[in-house]
C-alpha cells in the first residue's frame, strides 16, 4: 500500500473541489459544509467523472445521469436503475497535508 500526499490542508476550505489523477485510480478531494470527502472521480453506474457533480446536504448527484450517492457511506440513493456503491476513501494527514493509501 502506497501513501499520496495530495494537498496542503490550508488549502481545503469549502467549495474546494480537485480531481488527483493517480497510479490506476483518479480520485475527487473535495470539502463542502465543513466536510471534507476523499472518492473515486468514477461514478460506478457508468464512469462518469463525478468532479462536475452536483453537492447538496452530504449527496452528490452524477452529472451524467442523475445517480445519486450519499458521501460518507458511498451507498446510492433510490435511483430507477440499481447501482453499485461508490468507493469513498478515508482521509490520512502528514503534517500539514491531507492524502490517501491504497
């Protein structure tokens, strides 16, 4: 398992939204409403990337099709067609900066 430091923490206020393009995965680090959230940039009905996603009260909405996922828990919210979980990754630190294993 391999640790990417991804961004100064200073740096990660509200409305921060920055897509890391990393060894096999492309991961969103963004904050909203004092929340900061660690995921996979792919939604996983069609891989569409979530960076242009729509955030409001903990869910954000895939902007190609409308799916919905809560972010803490990845877990989709009732959509028509069934969908997998979206992966949310757990924040690590280093000093001042904010990153991710895997």
């Amino acid at each position: 398992m391999a640790f990417y430091r991804l961004e100064q923490l200073i740096k990660v206020t509200d409305g921060y939204r920055k897509v890391f393009d990393l060894p096999g995965k492309s991961i969103l680090l963004m904050r909203e409403d004092g929340i900061t959230y660690l995921l996979n940039n792919a939604c996983p009905h069609l891989g569409v990337p979530l960076s242009k996603g729509r955030v409001k009260e903990g869910v954000i909405r895939c902007s190609g099709h409308g799916m919905r996922f809560d972010l803490t828990t990845g877990s989709p919210i009732q959509n028509s067609s069934p969908c997998e979980k979206l992966e949310v990754l757990n924040a690590e630190y280093d000093n001042d900066y904010i990153g991710v294993s895997f």
